[in-house]
C-alpha cells in the first residue's frame, strides 16, 4: 500500500487561508488503511480545522468534509460530481496521486495536499509501516531472496553488504536493518546461498522515474476504438 501521514493543522490552515469555501476529501483506501486519510481521520481534521479557523476569527470560512473510495479513480471521482467545483479550495488527503487526479478533475479549483506520501509499504505491527518497494519498474526479488536491495540497502548495493553492517543493522541509522544480512540469511533459509556467488548485472534505471514519468497501457483493457487515455 501507500503510506502517508498528515501534515499538521498549522501547514493545513495556512495553506487554505486565501479561501473561503474549503472542502476535505478523504480517500478510503490505502490511506485509510494507515489512518492518515479516510473518513475518521478526515473528520476528525474537518473539526479541528473548524475550531482552529474560529479561534483565528475566521469563522465565516466554510469547511466542509467528505470521503470517497478512491482519489486515484477518475470513476469514484464522480461521486464528487460538481459538488467540489462549489468549493474554492479542496484540501486532498489521498496519496499524492490523489491529490493530482483531483487537480486534474477540477481545473479552476485550488487544490492542496493534507498528507506527505512517504512510500510503498506494509503494516509490520500495530501503528507502524515500513517501506518495502521503490517502484523501479523491473522487478528482481527473485535474485535476492524476496528481499529488495534498491528499497532496503541504505545503499543500494547489488553484490553484498558494504562492511559497514554490525549485528544486523545498517550502518547509516540505529535500529535499521541490514538489507544485505536479511538477504544473506533468508537465502540460505531456503537453500539459494549460490545464487548469491554470481555477479549481479547492473540495474535497469531506464524504467524507473528516472526515464521519465511512467505509463503502464494494457491494451486489451482499453475500450475498442477509444484507444489508451492520453
Ligand atoms: S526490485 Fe524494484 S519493483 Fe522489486 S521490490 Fe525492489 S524496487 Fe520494487
Ligand atoms: S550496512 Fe547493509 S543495508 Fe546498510 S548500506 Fe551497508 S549493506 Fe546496505
């Protein structure tokens, strides 16, 4: 999933503070999911952001709240329908690409950003995330036991650890694994230790963010005659 987490009340007040007509809109998928953006959290920001407003007798200023199922879907958009282009301002707690398809929905409108993404990760226990993938667009878990070298080697190294690593943790952050020594140890869990001893080719960068903003177009899922959206 994508994790995100809110940016504080001060940053949301003052970036809505030119507008007088603001509406919240949660997303309820992955940021739900980590309890930074869905219809609890957004409710919760709709009130505190109320009370904030009166407190700086700006009480006139509308902020309304409202979550769909997912930002990131021109078709759940929908059920905003005109209803957001009422709004001056639309506050986005989806991921950053939520935030942009709102954007992109309602051109006149001033859209802003309620959460700083932060990865693609997973739960590893009750109230904490890690990050797990970088989305380099050519995938070799296979090569390295399951585990991602480019995500979770500080260094992004391809053919062993660098030497820094002491008792399993990464030299650069305490309480940082060593990505390379949960390779290593996982590798010879399941018997694949040689596969280790040949020489890793270099990475592929061309289909990561490097090459440019990415696109993934699946033909036989466009709809005939209408070709892939621009
Ligand atoms: S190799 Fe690439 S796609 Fe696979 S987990 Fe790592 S960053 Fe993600
Ligand atoms: S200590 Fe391990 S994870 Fe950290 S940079 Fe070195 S090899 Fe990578």
């Amino acid at each position: 999933m994508i994790v995100a987490n809110r940016k504080n009340i001060r940053e949301i007040r003052d970036m809505i503070k030119d507008h007088k007509r603001v509406l919240l809109v949660g997303c309820g998928t992955c940021v739900t999911v980590c309890l930074a953006g869905g219809e609890r959290e957004t409710g919760i920001l709709g009130s505190a952001l109320r009370m904030a407003l009166k407190l700086d007798d700006r009480e006139g200023v509308v902020v309304d709240e409202c979550t769909i199922e997912r930002q990131c879907d021109d078709a759940f958009i929908d059920a905003l329908g005109s209803h957001g282009a009422e709004y001056d301002a639309i506050c986005s707690f989806g991921c950053g690409a939520g935030v942009q398809a709102l954007a992109e929905r309602f051109p006149k409108t001033a859209v802003y950003p309620g959460l700083n993404t932060q990865f693609m990760g997973i739960l590893e226990a009750q109230g904490v995330w890690t990050e797990k993938c970088s989305g380099c667009g050519n995938c070799r878990l296979g090569e390295f036991a399951g585990i991602c070298p480019i995500t979770r080697c500080s260094k992004r190294l391809f053919n062993g650890p660098c030497g820094g690593s002491r008792d399993g943790e990464c030299e650069v952050r305490e309480g940082l694994d060593c990505a390379w020594q949960l390779i290593y140890d996982r590798a010879r869990e399941i018997g694949m230790l040689d596969k280790l001893e040949s020489i890793a080719t270099p990475h592929d960068w061309s289909s990561g963010l490097d090459g440019g903003t990415r696109k993934v177009v699946r033909e036989d899922q466009c709809i005939a005659g209408l070709g892939p959206k621009a």
